[in-house]
C-alpha cells in the first residue's frame, strides 16, 4: 500500500493550513488518505470528488473538448484543489488562509512523487 503519510509529512512544513491529503481511484474510490480527524468518512469524500472531476470532464468536453487536469475550490472553511493523474486524483484539503501558489506547487511535487511509488510498486 501506498506510504501517504510518509509523503505527506515530507510536504506538511511547505502547506501550512494542510488538512488532508487523499488519493482516489478513477472509480471513486479510495487508494490511500491521510486526513484530519475532523473530516468524515474518506469513502464518501472519495465519491464525491471523483463526482466532482466527471462533472468538470463533461463540461471541459461540451464547451471545447479539453482534458480534466486540476479544480479548485475555496468555502468559508476549508479549500481542495484535486488534480488528475494517470489513472488516479489527488485531493489537497487545506484551511483557505492557505495560498493557492504554495497548493499548485506542492500538488506538483506530490504528483510526482505518488507517480513515482505507484510505478516502483508496478502499479
């Protein structure tokens, strides 16, 4: 199984304000997740977002036939960016005082560094 909290923990010191981290599947479900103990059950978090990136595929495709690559969203509380990879997302769940240039160059990293396990492990 994938390390999340190893990899999380290298990049918590670069996002201040990082709740949660979760890596789901193009089905909606869960890979991996290291989350705040604040927020409810990953399972439904999982769908949600992978609901979320169907919609924003459907109208990427409907208005100009373009590729789902990353969605942002701000509430009074928290903020998640959630970002397609080969094959999986990655949701960044933040407190919003967190600033979207540091999410946008963390999700890089990580990105690559879950790419990177994922194919050590053959996945």
């Amino acid at each position: 199984m994938l390390d999340i909290e190893k990899i999380v923990k290298e990049i918590e010191p670069f996002i201040p304000g990082l709740l949660g981290v979760i890596i789901v599947d193009e089905y909606g479900l869960p890979i991996n997740y290291h989350l705040a103990t604040t927020i409810e059950d990953p399972i439904v978090i999982s769908g949600m977002l992978a609901s979320a990136t169907s919609l924003m595929q459907n109208i990427l495709n409907e208005i100009g036939n373009s590729n789902f690559e990353l969605l942002y969203t701000q509430g009074d509380k928290i903020s998640i960016l959630v970002g397609h990879a080969e094959g999986f997302y990655i949701g960044l769940i933040t407190t919003p005082s967190t600033k979207i240039g540091t999410i946008f160059m963390e999700y890089k990293v990580l990105k690559q560094k879950i790419k990177d396990v994922l194919q050590s492990i053959g996945g």
